[in-house]
C-alpha cells in the first residue's frame, strides 16, 4: 500500500531512491548504503517491550543479556576473546552493541576520541535503549555526512583495540553498515519468534 505522497519504490527503498538521482561518488555510496540499512533497521524495532528486550529462547548454554542488578547498576555481558562457540545473545545485547559502537565510533572519527568504554551507562530498558541507538545513530551519521570525497583517502584510529587504522575511512565505515543489517537482521528475526511463541498475531 502507498502513502499519497510516497510511491511503492520510495516505501521500499527508502532513501536510495534520493541518491539515484544524483551523482554517485564515493561518499554519497557510503551515505545510500548506511541510509539504507538504517532505513530497513529503524521501524523494525517500534513498540519493543522490555519483554522483547530480555527474551532469551535458548535455555542451554550461556546466554548474553542485558543485567540489571537489585542496586540499580546496569552490565552488560562481554568476554575478549569470545568463547567457541559464542553464547547467544538477546534482543537487548545486540542492539547496544550496535549503539556502542556506532556512538564509539562517532566520537572517536568524527569527535574528541575520549569516549571510555567502561564509563558508559548501558540501558536497562528498551526504551532507554532505543533512545541510546538513534542519539548515537544521529551522531555517527552526522559525521558521515560532513566528509568530503577527500576526506575519504584518510585512515582514522577507532576506539582503542579496534583495527579501524588499518583501513581506508571508507572501510571503517562500511563496517558499521553492515553491523547495523547484521544484528539489525538478527533482532527482527527475534522479535517475529517472540511474537510467534507469545501467541500474539
């Protein structure tokens, strides 16, 4: 179904339908891809309840979550290197993975780059969680979009243990496109198998 001002095009492909009309450099590709992923992630995760947040189907095993403890204290669970096989992860773990580090990696490319990792305060509850994922997706894009063609050929250091240097600006980049359509695939598929096991429609 479309909307009156949209058609069937701009509802699917969302804001790739823009850069289609312009010239295609180096930077705008970066801008589609990310707008992209981001435009098929976001209205996937309206309406998470904190049931969905913490939902943990697997019962064997280690399961990685979100913990909030009795004191009010918020942890969230993460080993270096990651055990073999890696635990599973819930809904609420993987979307503040996905805000860590796209709110690391805005400050530490696009910003003063004194972001601590063991300073952040994790969300407890969707909510706070969702809102934690679009200032951080704000920020990252923000710094995306103030780049230059130029600017591209440019390596820039990410937090602290990451490879980002290694690799051209453009590649560190990329990698958050996909972290976002990576466990932004994982948690849609989550929350059909909550609602499918809820009962709910």
């Amino acid at each position: 179904m479309t909307t009156p001002d949209k058609t069937a095009d701009e509802i699917m492909f969302g804001h790739l339908t823009e850069y289609a009309k312009a010239e295609l450099t180096r930077h705008a590709l970066l801008c589609a891809h990310l707008d992209y992923a981001w435009d098929r992630l976001r209205p996937r995760l309206d309406g998470l309840t904190d049931e969905e947040y913490f939902y943990a189907p697997a019962t064997d095993g280690d399961v990685w979550t979100v913990r909030v403890y009795d004191d009010g204290n918020v942890h969230v669970d993460w080993t270096y290197p990651e055990p073999e096989p890696p635990p599973f992860t819930t809904i609420g773990w993987r979307l503040t993975h996905i805000a860590m580090m796209l709110d690391t990696r805005a400050d530490y490319h696009f910003g003063p780059g004194t972001m601590d990792l063991e300073a952040i305060s994790w969300p407890g509850t969707a909510q706070a969680s969702l809102g934690w994922l679009d200032s951080s997706w704000a920020m990252f894009r923000g710094g995306v979009a103030g780049l230059t063609d130029s600017d591209l050929d440019r390596r820039s250091a990410g937090p602290p243990g990451t490879a980002d240097d290694h690799f051209p600006l453009p590649m560190a980049i990329q990698h958050l496109t996909l972290e976002c359509i990576h466990h932004g695939a994982e948690v849609a598929l989550l929350r059909d198998l909550y609602l499918v096991r809820s009962g709910r429609t």
